[in-house]
C-alpha cells in the first residue's frame, strides 16, 4: 500500500482526485482549519453524481491535518506520491511546504503530480527536482465537482479519468482510469482552447443574460447557437494547429459542450466567471483560442463578443485591474475596437 497525500481537500481533491485511490489510505492536508477540523470529525463522506448515472461513492480512507502542522509535514515526508489541487495562484506558498517536507525526508522516491487548470502550472515547483528523488508531472482534470451546503459531500460529474505527463514523471502509476499521456502538453492546449472557452462563453454571456445557475446558460439557446459557430472556427484551426483529425477534434468539443449542460451538476454563473483578469490572460481561454485563429487567418466574431461580455462582467463587478486596450495587445487593432465596438453595444 502506498502513502499517497492530497494537498488541498476541496471539491476537486475531495470529490474527484480521492477515488482514484479507493482502495489505498490517503491524507489530505490542506491550509484551512475549519475544513480539517471537519474531516478529522467526519469518518467518511459521500460523492453523489445526480440521479440515475451512478450511485453515490462513500470515501472513508482518509485522515486529515493541516499542511503546516507537525503530523503534515511528517506525512508529504513521507508520502510516495503527492497529489496537488489548490489552485495556481497558490502553488508558491505549497513549493516552500515541499521543500522543507524534502529536508525531513529519509525515504526515496516520491512522485510529485499537479492538477490544476493552467499552463506551465509546475514552474513554481521546478526547483524542487534539484532533489533527484522528486519526479514532478502534471494531470488535468475534465471533471466538475461542486461542493455541497454545510456538508462535506461532493456533486461530481461521471467521469473518472486523469491524464497525467508520462514522460515528465519518467513511468507509469498503478492507478486504475489514471492515463498514462506522452503528448500532455497538446492535450493541455486543446483543453483550453477548447472545455475552457466554452466555459468562458456560457460564464459571460451566461453574466450578461442574467442567468444564475451554469447549466441554464448553458442550455439557452442563444448561448448554444454562439457555442457552435465559435467551435466550427475553433475545431478548424486546432486541427491545423495539431495536425489532428476533424473528428477527433469535433468528439473532443462536443465532449465539453455536453459537460457544461449536464442539469446534473448544479454550479453558478458567478463561480465561473469569476477572476476575470486571470482569465483575460494571453494563455487564457478567451486570448489562447483567438490567438490560434488568427495564426490561421480565421475571424470568429462570436469570441469577440464573449470578450467583451467578459469586460461587462469585470467593469460590473469592479474587478479589471488592466485598462482595457491591455488585456487585449496580442490581438490585431481591428479585432480590439470590434470587442470595443461590442462592449459599447452591450452596456447600451
């Protein structure tokens, strides 16, 4: 049996990341007191996936500490993989946790993965492979998972697979439906071209049309229509960006639009659409996917238009830190006053 710790023991550590160890003892560390104290009192929790796709999964192979406390160290000292999901921004503050776990260490190998949304989410991690015990990789998550009121129990999409980089980690792991991946980094890029401009588009027009609950913005036809004429642009150029089928690539989308109407998974607009500069990055799932278009001398007017459905949504809620002509630099001119044009429009 390995020694296998989660840091952060939110939805997606909690609800997703643990079933792939069902049969193993996991720990979870993580900075939040109040959720240990819960874990510590709790001896099991439930993952449910809506009615009639699945019956709910109960999770009872844990324990739990804070990840500065004595017994969390001794644990990611211990550990022989380390499993992380506490979102990019607070990667740096984990590294430093890591480094000194590394310098309690007496045993051997360990296996270091990440599951974050993101690109390049291991840079804050690199050093630590300076330890040649430390075999650092990163996963990507394609499941939802939303939290419950007052309750550690998760709702889950039905989806049970976790590519990881098998070249970076340098062999394959035990675990059942964890997918050994050599081209992650391709997989990542279409992930976000793709699942997280979809997502982008239901958040902001799903913002602008008063919508609460993702799943109703999802299904608006307005918002589908917009889905589909971005995707046929979309599908296009990640094809020739690829060198990828179009079938592989239209299964792979339609994957992602049929996610995001799941009735199942009840999430928020706000959820989503939140963290707007984040997402107005140049990496990001609004800049990434027109960037590719515009290599390929394609015009998407649509993505536009979620652009600035998404400056809407950061000038509404105060929460641009940018000028606007800023977030935009790496599109041509012409793209840059259409989305002003639209922005216009919109708050008219």
């Amino acid at each position: 049996m390995s020694n296998i710790v989660i840091i952060g023991a939110g939805q997606t550590g909690r609800g997703y990341l643990n079933r792939f160890f069902g049969t193993e003892r996991v720990t979870f560390v993580d900075k939040e007191k109040t959720l240990i104290d819960a874990l510590q009192a709790n001896p099991s929790y439930q993952v449910f996936f809506g009615a009639k796709e699945r019956a709910p999964v109960t999770l009872e192979n844990y324990d739990a500490y804070l990840i500065d406390s004595q017994e969390g160290l001794r644990s990611l000292a211990e550990a022989d993989l380390i499993m992380i999901s506490v979102g990019q921004q607070n990667l740096k503050t984990v590294s430093d946790i890591l480094q000194k776990a590394l310098a309690m260490r007496t045993k051997q190998d360990v296996d270091i993965l990440t599951a974050e949304n993101g690109v390049n989410v291991t840079k804050e991690l690199k050093f630590l492979c300076e330890d040649k015990r430390v075999h650092l990789a990163e996963a990507i998550v394609f499941c939802t998972t939303v939290k419950t009121e007052h309750s550690l129990d998760i709702l889950s999409e039905n989806r049970d697979y976790l590519p990881y980089d098998v070249v970076a980690l340098g062999h394959e792991l035990p675990y059942e439906n964890m997918a050994a991946e050599e081209n992650l980094d391709v997989l990542m890029q279409r992930k976000i071209y793709t699942y997280n401009c979809v997502s982008a588009v239901v958040s902001y027009l799903g913002y602008y049309k008063n919508y609460q609950v993702y799943s109703d913005a999802a299904n608006d036809i307005e918002i589908e229509q917009c889905i589909h004429k971005i995707l046929k642009t979309l599908n296009t150029c990640i094809c020739l960006e690829y060198g990828i089928s179009q079938e592989e690539q239209e299964e792979f989308a339609e994957m992602a639009v049929k996610k995001f109407q799941n009735k199942n998974i009840v999430d928020t607009i706000e959820r989503n659409a939140r963290n707007v500069d984040r997402k107005l990055g140049p990496t990001e799932r609004i800049l990434a996917p027109l960037s590719i278009i515009h290599r390929h001398q394609k015009e998407c007017p649509e993505l536009l238009l979620v652009a600035a459905c998404a400056i809407y949504y950061g000038k509404k809620t105060n929460t641009l830190k940018k000028d606007i002509d800023m977030y935009f630099e790496t599109l041509p001119p012409s793209w840059t006053r259409q989305i002003k044009e639209k922005l216009k429009t919109l708050e008219q």
